[in-house]
C-alpha cells in the first residue's frame, strides 16, 4: 500500500452529513481514491443515522439535553474527539466547525482547507445573520498559518472570497455538479400528482422555504399554459408552511399546485425525468443567492429536462452555454410564467441535443479530478 493510500483525512460539519448530497459525494470520491475518510458532524437533525458506508468512518456528536437544558455541547465533544486523533489533512464546511478544524490543525502540523457550500458570511438568515458568523469565517480566510485552500462552486463566490473578503489563499473552484448516470424514466410522476398523460408538468425539487420565494412561483401557476400543473417535492419547513398553504389556497389555480413529500436522491431523478421542465428559485435577498450553486441544476440536466431560472449571474452562464432553458428577469409571478410557457412551448424532445451536450460537463465526474487535486496538493505542502 502506498503512502497515499494510507493518508488519514477528518471532514467536518455541523449538520448530518447525509443531508448533503454533494459532501456525501465529495466523500465517496476521497474514499475511492484510497484516502481514509473520517466525517465528523453534529447530527442536528430529525433522524440519526448511526451506520456510515463501509469505505469510511461516521462520527457523530448529537447535543445531550437534561431538564431541557444543554448538558453537553456538540461542538466541544466534537473537538475533543479530533484533538485526540491523528489525521494528515482536515476538511471544514461551516465556520464554526472550521475554527475547531483551525485549531486541530495548529496543534498537530497539518493543513486545513475551508470547503464551505454557502457563502455563510454573505447570507443574512439562519445562523449567518449574527455579525459573529462573518467575523469567523473572515478570521479563517485570511488565517496563513494552516489554511492551504478555499474551495468553493462558482467563479462569482471565488471573486468575493479574493476582494472583498481578502482571502490570503487563491479559491478554487470546484462546482456543485451531481455524478452523471443512466435514468430511466419511473413513468410514475404523472400518476402520483393525479393528472393525464397528456398534462405538462412543471418540478421544483429541493426545500421548501422562506428564501425560496415559492410563494411567488405558485401565484404564477395561475398564468401558466391552462394544460399545466405546478409539483414541489421537498420538505416543507414548518416556519414556512402557512404562508405557503395560504397562498396555495388563495390562488385561482389550487388545484394545479401539488405538493409531494421528498423523496431519496436516488430515486428522484428517475421521478424528476417524467417532468416536462424543471425550475429553480432563489430570492435575491444576498449574495450566497444571487451567486447561488444549487446541485439541482445538475439533476435536472441529468434527469433530461429543460429548466426555468432567475436570470442571476451564474445560472444565467450557464444557459447562455448551453441552451438548456430560459430565464426570467424579475421575481414577478407573471415574469415566472412566461419563462415557464417560453419552455413549455417547445416539445420536450427538442431540447435532448443541448441537454446531452451539458450532461457532458455538469456533471460530478468533471469536478472530481479538481477536488482530489486540491486534497492531494494541500497534503504535500504544494498549495
């Protein structure tokens, strides 16, 4: 076994790493290339999966709650654990858990690269909208000591990184594209929506919530094409659902808006391919939107459906390149519509030829290469 083979690397994270399509992708690679991979995480979430795949190591850190009070914080055991292991390389995706990788990484001499997938300090919700979170991640950025590489998906997050967030190291680019494979239409799309075959069917796939503004998206379904229905599949987030329901329930067109509940990656592309168009929404609220990277655009490619995109920078690239869709200018339900009827108005099948194009290169198998490059280049001191 070579030196290689044997190289030890901890990846961090504050959430189950399972719900995260790429990291889990990301680790699957760096596990058949031949490194050790241990994923550390918090497991804040509404299941615990305590069985890791057999080519790597799961270690999970869940908060301890007594007469409802914290006992034990996650994020110190989870530190503890890595202080006390050995490991040649550390991998960190959230600022916090990156600042326990910065201080693992100074204690035992190795290198740290920051690999987070959203510009946590541009975002303005959840745990990002604290100045704190900002001022970690900038501490980290522009930390010489241990840091040997930025990743991050697109050229417009790697420009913020260099200038306005003065990152002391170049980010690289690895993009957040979904592993090509063979789908096979499931053919049952049409049949769990409970409309004909002869029905357009319109997918949003992925969360259902606030920055999303899915609210808008449904309020267009009232000017889609009339022979057309609206299907979000995802989960719902609580904090979102009325708002959303209401709006459901005021449109003209309820009955064309469906919600189906998530299903398995596995299993949704095969759902998705049976869509007559896939779209995207994200609410220009900040920049880790209007520079979004979402995995879903790959799926839809994948999956063999046009898509339907706000018009921000880096999704408006990518159709620009390859004509697989259209986008809408304002966040506006009647702008929505008329991308979607723009597509719809095309028969499916004209599409294949661009579609195939793109599979070609957003797919995972392109970005594969950049990413064992960056880890084996960090371990040898080369970055």
């Amino acid at each position: 076994m070579t030196k290689r083979t044997r190289r030890s690397i901890a990846w961090l994270y504050s959430f189950p790493y399972k719900d995260n399509c790429i990291l889990r992708q990301a680790i699957a690679s760096l596990a058949e290339a031949g490194y050790d991979v241990t994923i550390y995480d918090t497991c804040f979430s509404r299941w615990i999966d305590t069985a890791a795949d057999a080519s790597y190591t799961h270690r999970y850190f869940p908060a301890v709650f007594a007469y409802g009070r914290l006992k034990c914080n996650p994020f110190v055991r989870m530190a503890l654990r890595l202080f006390a292991s050995r490991h040649d390389l550390i991998v960190a995706s959230m600022p916090d858990t990156a600042l326990i990788g910065l201080i693992g990484a100074r204690l035992h001499r190795i290198p740290l690269i920051y690999y987070p997938f959203e510009m946590w300090g541009e975002d303005n919700s959840g745990f990002s909208k604290s100045s704190k979170w900002r001022k970690i991640e900038d501490y980290l950025l522009q930390n010489k000591t241990s840091l040997a590489a930025v990743v991050t998906q697109n050229e417009y997050r790697a420009s913020v990184y260099r200038h306005s967030r003065r990152c002391c190291v170049e980010p690289v680019v690895v993009r957040n594209y979904m592993r090509s494979c063979l789908v096979s239409p499931a053919g049952t799309l049409k049949h769990r929506l409970g409309v004909s075959q002869d029905v357009k069917v319109v997918v949003y796939e992925g969360s259902i919530q606030q920055e999303r503004n899915l609210v808008e998206l449904v309020r267009a379904v009232e000017y889609f094409p009339p022979n057309s229905v609206l299907a979000l599949i995802g989960p719902v987030y609580e904090g979102y659902r009325q708002e959303l329901m209401e709006a459901i329930a005021s449109s003209p067109a309820a009955d064309r808006c469906i919600i189906l509940p998530p299903v398995a990656h596995e299993d949704l592309l095969a759902l998705v391919s049976d869509a007559d168009a896939g779209v995207l929404m994200y609410a220009p609220i900040n920049l880790n939107n209007y520079y979004c990277a979402p995995c879903k655009l790959s799926d839809y490619v994948i999956a063999g459906i046009p898509v339907i995109v706000p018009a921000f920078p880096p999704l408006h690239d990518a159709l620009a390149e390859y004509d697989i869709g259209t986008c809408f200018d304002e966040q506006s339900s009647r702008s929505i519509a008329a991308a979607v009827t723009k597509v719809l108005e095309r028969p499916k099948d004209s599409w294949r030829e661009a579609l195939n194009a793109a599979r070609r290169q957003m797919v995972w198998q392109t970005q594969e290469p950049v990413l064992l490059s960056i880890v084996q280049n960090s371990l040898d001191g080369k970055i």
